[in-house]
C-alpha cells in the first residue's frame, strides 16, 4: 500500500464565502449572490471548474451609484486565481465590505496519481458574510430614478439627483441620481 499511496497528491481547494445581501427597508433583495463558475488550474495540470458565490444586483433603475459594485475572483489565462476575494470597489458595497465580506474556507483532496480524488475534507467552512439592510425603499427609489430621468431626458438638463427623507425619522427612502452607470 506504501507504493501505492506514494503517488497521491494532496490539492487544497478555496470554498468561497458568500457575501451577506443587501436588502431595502421592506426586505427586498438589491444585492445578492448566484452561483458562478470559474476555471481553475490543478496541480495535475488539468482544468476543472469551481463554482462560487456570484454577485447579482437588482435590474430595477437607481441602484448603481448608492449601492455600488463588487470585484469578484478571478483567474488568469492559465486558470490560476490571482484575485480570491469578492471585495467592494464603490457604493455600500464598499463603504460596509467588513460586514458584507465573509471568510473564504476551504477544503484538502486526496488524489491518486491518475488524478481522481480519493477522499476529501471541508478543513476550514466558510463564514459568510452579514446581511446589511438599508433605509432605501426599493420601489420609491426606482419610480423616482425613472421620473429623475424623464424630467433630465425632456428639459436637456445633463443630469440630476433626488433625495427624499423621512422628516420624523431622519432615515433617507430615495437617494438616485441620473444618469446611473452599468
């Protein structure tokens, strides 16, 4: 069995961490992850996919520049990951990525010399991230993005942007400006 054995291998493998969602103030998902798949590099040479949390963002009008954009991970041309965290670039996505970041696990695979796993362990789970829940109202928000739009598009005003605030709270329901970026 000796001589067996010595020609396995052991892979580690990252098990990503979901990112919390992000949710209006009446618990409507505006970010929120799907699977995803990239291709990765083993050390037997081949390639083979790894899915992971994928970020999604609501398509509804008047998210882009309050809610922001995530990098996400992403492997080079030889299926190596350079980037392995999902991590925000702008936005609440930014501004709150200590909360909705989780930490990435991972697991050891045991595998013969023809490359077939053996046997495989979940050595570290992953923590996923903290949900985050807004003040905004989803659909007050994109009715204001859509009429922001109109009155920009009808006057010949280059763009524009809404507020609305709660006067009795102080907790902001609209915050959109015109034009959004994709």
């Amino acid at each position: 069995y000796s001589n067996i054995a010595e020609g396995n291998r052991f892979d580690r493998t990252i098990v990503f961490a979901p990112r919390g969602v992000i949710f209006d103030k009446n618990n409507i998902p505006i970010a929120w992850n799907e699977t995803g798949t990239l291709l990765r590099h083993t050390k037997e040479g081949t390639i083979e996919p790894l899915s992971f949390p994928a970020r999604t963002y609501t398509q509804e009008p008047g998210f882009a520049h309050i809610v922001g954009y995530v990098r996400q991970p992403e492997v080079d041309d030889k299926g190596f990951f350079w980037r392995t965290d999902t991590t925000g670039e702008t936005g609440i996505e930014k501004i709150y990525n200590a909360q909705l970041s989780g930490t990435n696990g991972y697991k050891i695979a045991e595998n013969d010399v023809s490359g077939d796993t053996i046997n495989s362990h979940l050595t570290q789970v992953p923590i996923v991230g903290k949900n985050l829940t807004l003040t905004i109202d989803a659909k007050l928000q994109s009715e204001m993005s859509r009429e922001l739009g109109r009155v920009v598009d009808s006057s010949g005003y280059g763009g524009g942007a809404a507020i609305v605030m709660d006067i009795h709270t102080g907790e902001v329901l609209v915050m959109t400006s015109y034009p959004e970026f994709d």
